[in-house]
C-alpha cells in the first residue's frame, strides 16, 4: 500500500486546480465558482492546488495574480495553497508502483514518427515491445488495456471510453523528464482526499485515463462533474494560452453573477448590483448542479 494514500476522507473536499500560465479568465472562473459552491453546499473543504508542473509554460507571477482574484471575489479556500512542482518525489513514488506491476515502458518516439501512424494521435504501441532497448532521451508509457472505462458523470451522464482504441498507452514522465498531468493529478487527488471533481467538460476525455491509473494504483475515485466550456463567438474555448481577458476586478458580483447564469442557476437581475458576500450568500443558498447544462448549447461570449 503506497504511504501517500490518505486515510478515510470524512467530509466532502473539492478543489480548483488552476495552471499558472496567466491571469484568471472566465473559463477558469466558471470550474472555480462551480466546484466552489458544490463544496460549500455539502459543508465540505475547497482547496486551491497550482498545476505548475509543466515549468516551460508557467508565467512568474501569475500565481499570487490568480489567488489575488480569487480573493477579490470573495472565494475562501481550506488550507495551504499546493504547488505541483514542489511534488516531483510524490509522483515518482507512485511512479515506481506502475513500474514494479510492469506497466510501464520507454518510448523514443518523435512528433514526426508519432504523425507518421495511421491512429495518431492516439499511440500504435510502437516501443511497447523493444523490452526497454531505448537509450536517453526517452518518454516512459502507461500500456493500457483492450477494454472500456465507464462511469457515471454528473452532470454529462454514462461516459465510456475504450482505453487502448481511443486513447492508447499514454505518458506518465516525458522526455524532458517532467511528469505528465495525468499521472501528477491523480497523485494529488488521492494525497489530498479529493472526493468530488468539478471541471470543464474540455477534460471530460481526459477522465477514463485518469481512473485507469486510479485502479491500478487501487486509490479511490472521486465523484466527477464536468462542467460546460465558455467558448467564444466564433467557437474557441476560452484559453490563457490565446491571451484572452482576465476576469476585471471593478464590479465581481456583475462577474459572478454572469458566472451563475452561464451554469443555469437564474439568478435574480438585481444580485449583480449587489456586494460580494450578498451574492455569494444567495449562490450558497440557490446552488444546484442538476441545473447545469450537460451541452454547450449556448456560445458564451465575453463583453471586449
């Protein structure tokens, strides 16, 4: 059994896990808001974890930026802020699990070669039989089995996914030796006792993965609810990586208040003209997740 498996958890704990690679734009907004109030609706802990992992992408300052607004608009989170990139001997600890059951094994493969196959993007298994003949610089995989994850999303419904024909055996470490997202995740939500998961729907595909590592390294499954993604007019998600608008600072509650009508909440016209701790105190009250919408039926577009 892996030391870093917590214990029972006894209450309900959620958490938000921004990457800080900019300001806070209204996507992030939307999982913040939403895992916020389910958290606090169930009198459960909402813990702040900064996905840094990948450092070529983080932007100095953009985490304290990010708290800052958090802050701002009233947000309060249980404990101590973790940061992914201080947790290197965590993963590597679960790491060694995965490789001691033989499910693990290096790839050389380059973008080119990767391009090259006819699944790309999902993997071939092309290093999957070099029985670890593979010198520096290489990627390790996680083989993934010929069978379907399922599970009940929330607010999506029955999802279900075959592992190896729509996903393939997917990294854990890259080449550079980072480790990858899915692997560092669930590391930390099993560490941290995670229960419940709400996110944006753009990791939805990303969820069979996670529980796949889940079950081999036999930790808990939380509960996940994903969330629809605000998307520009003209179809994109929004994203930090596009440069879109940080949230302003100047009028929160008119924010928040279009946060809510994004996640089908209705709230009354009048609570955007209200101060922050009177909005949150009818969000808390009114909070119901069956009201989120499981499409994106409606284009969500920020005023620029």
């Amino acid at each position: 059994m892996n030391t870093h498996i917590s214990e029972n958890a006894t209450i309900y704990k959620g958490r938000f896990a921004p990457s800080p690679t900019g300001e806070l734009h209204f996507g992030s907004l939307l999982a913040a808001v939403s895992s916020y109030l389910e958290a606090k609706t169930h009198n459960g802990d909402w813990i702040i974890r900064m996905e840094d992992l990948d450092q070529p992408r983080t932007v100095n300052g953009s985490a304290d930026s990010i708290l800052k607004t958090l802050d701002t608009f009233g947000f309060e989170w249980d404990g101590e802020v973790v940061f992914q990139s201080q947790r290197s001997e965590l993963y590597d600890d679960y790491l060694q699990q995965l490789i001691s059951e033989h499910l693990i094994y290096r790839c050389d493969c380059s973008r080119n070669k990767l391009k090259e196959s006819k699944n790309f993007p999902v993997y071939d298994g092309f290093c999957r039989n070099k029985n670890n003949k593979i010198s520096p610089p290489y990627a390790l995989r996680c083989k993934t089995p010929d069978t379907k994850i399922s599970f009940i999303d929330q607010i999506q419904g029955n999802y279900s996914v075959d592992l190896n024909q729509q996903c393939g055996d997917f990294i854990v470490r890259r080449r550079d030796q980072l480790f990858a997202y899915h692997l560092a995740v669930v590391c930390d939500d099993a560490e941290q006792a995670i229960t419940d998961i709400v996110r944006g729907a753009d990791l939805l595909a990303a969820t069979p993965v996670q529980i796949y590592l889940q079950r081999q390294l036999q930790l808990t499954e939380p509960v996940y609810s994903h969330i629809p993604v605000a998307m520009h007019q003209q179809g994109r998600k929004l994203s930090k990586s596009h440069q879109d608008l940080a949230v302003m600072h100047n009028s929160p509650a008119a924010i928040m208040t279009q946060a809510l009508n994004f996640l089908g909440q209705s709230p009354p016209v009048e609570l955007a003209q209200t101060d922050i701790c009177e909005f949150w105190r009818w969000a808390i009250k009114n909070w119901n997740l069956n009201k989120i919408p499981a499409t994106n039926e409606t284009i969500f577009c920020l005023e620029q």
